[in-house]
C-alpha cells in the first residue's frame, strides 16, 4: 500500500463537448505530474446540480450550504490541492480556494488557479477586481510547450528557496494577467513586468504561478523542484 504518499486534489474544470453531452475534466499532464512527483491524484468535482457550460461564472446561482458542505468533504480527503488552469472559474473554484487558504491546506495554483487565488485576495476590498488583459511585447498567449519568456524571483520568496534560482524560463498560456495583491506577496515577474508568481509565506505551501509547470516538469528542473515541494509539503502535513 502507498500509505506515506499524499493524496492531491485537481479541480476538475468545465468544457463544452461539440459531439456529445457537456464535459467536467482533469488534464492528464497534471495528474501525471503529480505522480511523478510522488503523490495520489484525485478529481475534485463541483457538487451544484446544473450545467456549468451553459450559465456564465457571474450568472451560476449561488452554492447552497449542503453544497458547500459535499465541497468540504472532498477536500478534506486530500493533503493539498492544485488549482488548475482553465478559461473561467466558478464559484466553486473560489470556495475551495478560500477554505484551503482559512484551513492551510497546500495549495498550487497554476495559470487561472493564480489568477483565482488573486481574487479570493482581492475581492473583500475590491468588489468589481478584474484581471487585465495583456498588452506588453511578449505574446504571453502561446500553446507550445516551449520557453516564452524570463520570470524574476524574489530573492525573499519562498518560491526563490524551492527553485535556487533568481531567474527561470518558463512556457505561457494566458491572455489576462493580476495586478495587484492583498494578503499574497508577488514572489515574481515577467521580464515585461507582469505578475507571474505569488504566496503567502505564513501558510505550509501557498504558491500561485502563472505558466505551466506541468507541462515541462520532464524537461525543466525549477518545474521538477516546484512540484516535489510541494508533494513533500503535502506528505509532511498530511
């Protein structure tokens, strides 16, 4: 039995099926990276009766209280969760997200998962919070699995400690960006002065980062360095 190997929670996340019914998904780089990295993967699914593919994230009727409570019982199944990427997140992304900051659960956020953690920061002082379309020199919007730009690390930063290196290459895939942080410190930036990583250093494991570790951790060692931490986080607490 893998009895000393965390249990992590994806958040599985919508998708329009063009040949058939509607479809909640897991992406297989992300499950493979956590086994990789020595953890158990598991789905976290939304517990709301509807369709999600066919109401807008600001038109969803709100999760009810046994709702969040059925949230609940998944995530305490798990020793951390990843936030992953995606278009759009719901109000089940933000409930989960805001129970495992409350409750220090580990938490990797990735892309979306980043910009979802900003806004569970964000949103008790800032009630319209929007993420910012890009519009720098660097097309940041870029589906290969390929290096597209530098980040910078913060020397101080948690995330600078895990990697060992003050400067990393990463791949990218967003259109929208973060621009500012409440509780979250920035812990580092493109190299056309985007947010792209964030923590909260009084927390086990709380990283957000904006490009996909997932999806270079065979080839990249920061990406290997970041998702081992994390997994021996989640073992240590567990």
């Amino acid at each position: 039995m893998s009895v000393n190997k965390p249990i992590i929670g994806i958040i599985a996340r919508p998708a329009i099926n063009f040949e058939g019914p509607n479809e909640l998904f897991i992406l297989e780089k992300y499950r493979r990276a956590i086994i990789k990295s020595g953890g158990i993967p598991v789905g976290i699914l939304p517990t709301q009766d509807l369709e999600y593919e066919e109401n807008k994230p600001s038109q969803t009727k709100e999760l009810d209280q046994k709702e969040k409570q059925d949230l609940i019982i998944q995530i305490k199944m798990c020793d951390g969760i990843i936030m992953s990427g995606g278009n759009k997140f719901y109000e089940y992304d933000e409930f989960i997200c805001e129970y495992a900051i409350d409750n220090d659960i580990p938490l990797l956020g990735i892309c979306a998962g980043m910009q979802a953690m900003a806004r569970i920061d964000n949103k008790k002082i800032y009630d319209d919070y929007r993420n910012v379309k890009n519009d720098t020199n660097i097309n940041h919007y870029q589906m290969e699995e390929n290096y597209v730009h530098e980040v910078n690390l913060n020397k101080e930063s948690m995330l600078r400690k895990i990697i060992g290196q003050d400067t990393i290459k990463v791949n990218s895939v967003h259109n929208y960006h973060i621009v500012k942080t409440n509780k979250f410190e920035v812990s580092g930036i493109s190299e056309d002065s985007l947010i792209e990583a964030i923590e909260m250093k009084n927390k086990k494991f709380m990283i957000g980062v904006q490009w996909h570790p997932e999806k270079i951790i065979d080839k990249d060692e920061p990406s290997k360095r970041l998702f081992k931490s994390f997994i021996n986080t989640c073992t240590k607490f567990r």
